[in-house]
C-alpha cells in the first residue's frame, strides 16, 4: 500500500466515546472527520441518535472546533445507502487530502467503513417497488427462511433479525440473480487505512449505555420521537432505528414508558453486542483505550 493518501479510522461499538476520541485526534493531527454513522446522517434526530451538538458553517457541521462531514445531511424520509455513503466520503477524503489535513473516519456501522477501507464493489441494485411490497407482506421468519434458499450464503452472514437488511438481500439476489455478499467484492485499496478500534469491557460498555438512555430520557428523547411521529411514518427506515422504535411502543400505547425504556436499553446492548462480533471479523484493528495509545505510522 506505499504511495497511497493515508487515512485513519476509529471504530467501535455504539457509545463507546468514538466521537470525543475522534475529536481529539482530529485536533492533535490536524484532521476533519467524515461520520460514518448510518443513524446520524439525519437531520432532526439528535437526542436518539446520540448526535454531538454542533453548527453549521462553510459546508460542514462543527463539532467543537472540528468539521464533521456526512453527518446531520437528509431528512428522515429520505433514502440514503452505502452506495451514497461511499461516494460522498470518498469526494470528502479527497478534499480534505488535497487540502493537506488527515482524513478521519469515524463511526460504529460497520459497512460503511468497510466500503472505504476495503474499497467494496456494491451491488447497485435499483429498488424493485413490486418485489419489495410483495416482500413486505411476510413476517421475518418467513423472509430469513426465503433468505436461506435462494441465497445461503447471505443468510450465513447477516442478522436475520434485522428484516430491512434480510429485505435487501432478498432482493439484489432475486433482481441480479446472485447472491448479495458475492456481490460486495473486496476491489485494489485506495487509502492506507490505518483502523482503531476502541476496546472496553462488556461491563463497563454496558453501564455507559444504561446511563446513556437514562440521559436522553430526560434531554428530552419522548418529545423528539413525538415531532417526529407527526411527521413522518413509523415504517421508514430512519423511525424504526434504536430509539425511535421502542419509544415509538410507548407513545402508540403499547408498552408503559418504564417497559419502552428497559426494552430500549436492551435493544441497544445487543446493538452494541452485534457492532463488536462484526468489528472482530477484522484483524487489521489496533484495539486502543484512548489518545494515548493512538499512533500512526
């Protein structure tokens, strides 16, 4: 990988303190960060999303001092794939490169990172409206199991739980013919991505995100999924992320707040627990616990 633009990652599961780590490195070695969060991309969710507070100036969203990129860009209606996520970040580095500052990513979805540092070829499958409402119709049990016939190998891999990303698969390998982890090829890097992961116990990552919950609960999370509720269907993607979705139980009358908030503390540590396994699968980590440990090469 001589010769090519250096870039650095920080990774980790959801509240493990990516973006102060990012932050300070961003001040120590002269960088501007590119979120690669597929949940704070959206404008008008903060609280559940855990998004930095910051302003919007010359293009950027700052966050203390530092320029933030893809983050705070769409609306909750509005579609947004890895595909857009990689095009944008790419154009992005470039900029940053070329204006002689380090290009730092930063973020827990882990495909979005994968797409950069591993230069992944994306199927670029255009939604089929049909297939997805006849699709639609199935329950999850019913979609993992299509899953596991017509494409194997994508059932192996991905969380069958999670019914938009089994929904997706389904699709790209009925529409293309062929399976859609065959499809994200690994392609020749165009950075030297140098990835850091950020290494805490099950214990303390858990308590972090307890104490996380408890904190957006009283920031003020039941009125800003209430706003959103007026505006927008709970069926899109954006209102059925971690936050919106069981807070969402609550104010439809189907869980008391004390069993919306406790399943949302759930949901997230399994969020977290999910983040982690797919983060292992990669050995070009450097698993840190902070600044000090930060050092690139």
């Amino acid at each position: 990988m001589n010769g090519l633009p250096k870039i650095a990652v920080i990774l980790g599961p959801t509240g493990s303190g990516k973006t102060d780590l990012g932050i300070e490195v961003a001040k120590k070695y002269n960088g501007e960060i590119i979120s690669a969060d597929s949940r704070q991309v959206y404008r008008q969710m903060n609280i559940g999303t855990a998004k930095p507070k910051g302003e919007w100036k010359n293009g950027a969203y700052f966050v203390d001092g530092v320029p933030h990129y893809l983050m705070d860009i769409i609306d909750p209606d509005e579609n947004f794939t890895v595909v857009d996520f990689k095009e944008r970040a790419i154009t992005r580095i470039d900029d940053i490169l070329k204006r002689g500052k380090l290009p730092i990513i930063v973020g827990g979805t882990g495909l979005y990172i994968s797409s950069i540092v591993d230069n992944l070829d994306i199927p670029k499958v255009a939604p089929d409206a049909a297939l997805r409402t006849e699709l639609e119709r199935k329950n999850p049990d019913e979609l993992a199991q299509m899953l596991k016939e017509i494409d194997p190998e994508s059932s192996a891999k991905i969380d069958l739980k999670n019914s938009r990303r089994v929904l997706r698969a389904l699709e790209v390998a009925m529409v293309s013919g062929e399976s859609f982890f065959e499809q994200r090829r690994k392609q020749a890097p165009i950075y030297e991505a140098h990835e850091f992961g950020i290494n805490l116990s099950r214990e303390e990552l858990y308590r972090r995100l307890d104490a996380r919950v408890d904190r957006q609960i009283k920031d003020g999370l039941i009125d800003e999924v209430k706003d959103l509720s007026q505006k927008y269907s709970w069926d899109l993607p954006s209102m059925s992320g971690i936050g919106y979705k069981q807070i969402g139980y609550y104010l439809r009358g189907e869980m008391t707040l004390e069993q919306a908030i406790e399943t949302l503390k759930r949901d997230t540590r399994r969020y977290a627990k999910r983040q982690k396994t797919w983060f292992k699968r990669d050995k070009k980590i450097i698993w840190i616990s902070g600044l000090k440990e930060f050092h690139l090469p």
